[in-house]
C-alpha cells in the first residue's frame, strides 16, 4: 500500500477532526471514502491494534464508510469485524466484553448529510484528541499512513442478542415492574434493540419511529431541540404514560419526560441515577461535567459519594472515570456512563437504570424530580461569533473581579449564581449555559452576556 499519499483527500480534512470524534459533512466533501481508508491506515499505525470490530448508524453513506474503513483497516494488517447496523453502546459493548479496538461510523443527532467516526482501544478505552486522535490526524494530514505486507481477515458478528443480556445483567428485570412506557426512536439506531429489551421486561412498550432510516423522516435525530419531542408528546398525552423516552440518532444518549410529558434535564437524570447507585456503592466518586447544575455535585455529597467536575465530552468523562474509579458519570447533554458498562455511555442503560429507580421508590416521576431540581437554568443556548479566542477574552475582561474558571471554555461563579462560554467540540459555535436561583436572573445573565457577545462581533 504504500505511505497512502496516493489518496485524494478532503480539501481540508483537518476540519473534520474534533476534540474526541471525526465529524463532517458528506455533501460537501468534507467526508468521503477516501477519507475513512485513510483513517483505517492510519488508526492501524497509531493504536496498533490486532482488529477493530466496527459498527454503523443506518445513514446512506455508512455502509460505504464502513468498506472504506475497513479496507484501510485490512489492507494493513488489521482484521475487521463487521457488527452491521447497532446502536453506538453495542460497539462499546463488545469492545469492552471482547478486549478488542472498537469503531462507530455514525454522525448521532447531526442531519442526514453529516457523518463521522468515534473510536475506542480495547476495552471501550476512549480514542481523544490526547489519545490518540491528534497523531491519527497527523498522519492523514501528512500521509505517512503506514503499510504492510499483511492482508487482515474479514468477518462478522451478530451482537444485539448479546447487547441485551449484558444491559439486563447490569439492571434486572425483574428490579423494573409494570410501569407504561412511549418510546420515540427517531428513526435510529435505538429501534435495533428497543423492543427486544422490553420484551424481557413487566415495563409495557409504545413506540414512535422505532424503524431505522438515515432520511430521518419524522423528524431530526436530536432531542435535545425541544420541537423534536413535539410527537413524543402527542402520544403521552392520548394515553397514560409512566415515562417518555427519546433517543438520538446512534442511540448513545437518551432524553426523559415525566408522567406529565415534561422534559428531564440532563442534570436531573444524572442526580437521579447517582443517588440510587450512591445507595449501593457509598462514597463512590461521581463524575460530572462542568455545565451540570449546582444540584448534582450537592445530590452526591449528601448521598455520601464524591463529585469529580469535568470537561464537557465523553473522551474527557471516561478517562476521568477510570482514573478515579468513578461508578457513574453524567452529562448534562444527556450522555450517562456507568463503571459496570465498561465506563461507557449508553441511552438504553440511563432508561433501564431511571426505570428501576421509579420502579423501587412509587412516586410519579413528576413528584421524584422534585427533590433533586433546586435551580433554574438557561439551557443551551448558542451564538455564532467571528472570532472564539476574542470573545472569550472580552468576556473575561469584563467580569475580572469575579471567579473566572477555565477547565472548559470560561465558567464565571459567581456564588449561587453561574454561566459557561465555551466553543462547540463538533460545531463552530460558543455555547452558553447559565443558572440561578430565579428565571428572572437567569433571563438577566444571558442579556448581559449576549451584549458583550455583540460588542465584540
């Protein structure tokens, strides 16, 4: 094969590399096959791995992704395994059950233009800018891909079978009673598995969109836009429902409606989840990124477990779970990671998990959220700028006398009260997020805020 130079690649393919995943547009160029095999040579150079069990999402340009990929893969001595179409969580599944490097070729919540890569080292180890990813683009960029005179072998697995029972070891059952449950799979990679975990449950299923379909016909794979939750909604409201689900595009997150169709924030899930796994593990760390409420580390302090606060990503989380030997860790975006998952993220456990929490305390959900739901909060909001380091430095300038924190982007505390700026990993955005104790000083923090935005351009 050579060094690869010979590869047509992307005008500029440093683009699409971002802070712990490969994503981009396919209809632009940004991402094409040349692109992926080039990866594949280049993933055998840096992580060495003896094979990669690769999965993919349900978008057109996946399956000649994957063959891109794995030829890249084979054509230097890797072996490939073809897991097909599976959520995100299944490959990390069986890259942590079988000590193998693991791929997911998939663009989660992005439109159906988009695509991308995640990657994973044996044991659902995550590949990050500093693990990996950074001299994977070095070596695309420079074409020094590597070669060798060894063909790897091709093969496949059928693993969803497997997925299941690994996910219902970690949550019985028969720890989950008959609660009525609407499932919006968003046309995905959740509907792969969905219904054959609900078949081994008392829980009763009602599904939307559960057929995968990279078009996404309904509407866009990413419940984290409010109007996407719109049919969810609809459907809890023509029935009565214990719980809503919905689910992105590749299925690694998962989003929550109580009793009364309203929406669980990403904080409120991972306080819920962290007291109860507090319960059986006391004094555990808890990881938690930056931009949860002030709730969640309060939540693990009174639950007796130790908060560890975090940069925003799931590279960044599971480093810092293993390193900490952290039994749960959570996003505010949705992502939960669970030790006995191989410290990987999964929208399906973070359902089974809230399940058997309701399951065991009785209340409506609506009554349970209340005891861990103590601020107001902004939400994600994001603003387009010219120039990120400028802005960022204006910002900080003028809160100077204030507590300035920069783990990620720039947090300014100012007591009971906070906000974070900080560039998109996967977007060219700065992203705002702010609490307090009334809506009213919320709506205040981000007026001042977008102001010295404005200023600045």
């Amino acid at each position: 094969m050579g060094s690869g130079n010979w590869y047509l690649l992307p005008v500029n393919p440093e683009a699409v590399f971002k802070a712990y995943d490969i994503r981009g547009r396919t209809d632009t160029g940004e991402l094409d096959e040349s692109l992926y095999e080039a990866v594949g040579q280049a993933v055998a150079a840096v992580l060495a791995p003896a094979a990669v069990a690769i999965g993919r999402d349900c978008r057109a340009t996946s399956a000649p992704f994957f063959r891109a990929l794995a030829r890249g893969l084979t054509g230097s001595g890797v072996d490939v395994i073809d897991l097909g179409e599976v959520p995100t969580d299944a490959v990390y599944f069986y890259s942590g059950a079988n000590e193998v490097a693991g791929a997911v070729i998939t663009a989660s919540h992005n439109p159906p233009e988009y695509n991308g890569l995640k990657l994973c080292r044996a044991g659902a180890s995550p590949v990050g800018a500093d693990t990996g990813l950074r001299e994977i683009k070095e070596r695309v960029m420079a074409g020094t891909l590597g070669a060798s005179d060894a063909e790897g072998t091709l093969t496949s697995a059928d693993i969803i079978d497997d997925y299941v029972d690994h996910l219902l070891s970690i949550v019985p059952p028969a720890s989950v009673s008959a609660l009525s449950v609407a499932v919006d799979g968003g046309n995905g990679m959740a509907g792969v598995a969905v219904e054959k975990v609900f078949d081994r449950l008392d829980a009763s299923l009602v599904g939307l969109y559960l057929d995968p379909d990279g078009s996404f016909p309904n509407h866009p794979a990413d419940p984290m836009v409010p109007e996407n939750l719109d049919d969810l909604k609809s459907r809890m409201a023509a029935g009565r429902f214990d719980l809503g689900v919905a689910f992105d595009g590749d299925a690694d997150r998962a989003f929550f409606l109580d009793d009364k169709a309203e929406p669980l924030s990403g904080s409120t899930v991972t306080s819920l989840i962290a007291r109860s796994l507090l319960a059986y593990s006391p004094g555990a760390p808890v990881v938690h990124n930056l931009i949860t409420s002030k709730a969640v580390p309060e939540v693990i302090l009174e639950s007796g477990g130790r908060p560890i606060r975090t940069k925003v990503g799931h590279s960044f989380i599971k480093q810092v779970m293993a390193e900490s030997g952290a039994v749960f860790g959570g996003e505010h975006s949705g992502h939960y990671y669970f030790k006995d998952n191989f410290r990987a993220d999964s929208g399906m456990l973070a359902a089974l998990f809230l399940m058997r929490i309701m399951s065991e305390d009785g209340r409506a959900l609506s009554d349970m959220r209340a005891d861990v739901e103590r601020y107001e909060a902004s939400g994600e909001i994001n603003f387009a700028v010219r120039d990120v380091d400028s802005a960022l430095r204006h910002i900080a300038s003028s809160m100077a006398d204030e507590s300035v924190d920069r783990l990620d982007g720039l947090t300014i505390d100012f007591g009971d009260e906070w906000f974070n700026l900080r560039p998109s990993n996967t977007e060219p955005l700065l992203r705002l997020n702010v609490e307090a104790q009334s809506a009213e000083r919320v709506d205040e923090i981000v007026e001042k805020v977008t102001k010295l935005l404005e200023e600045v351009g």
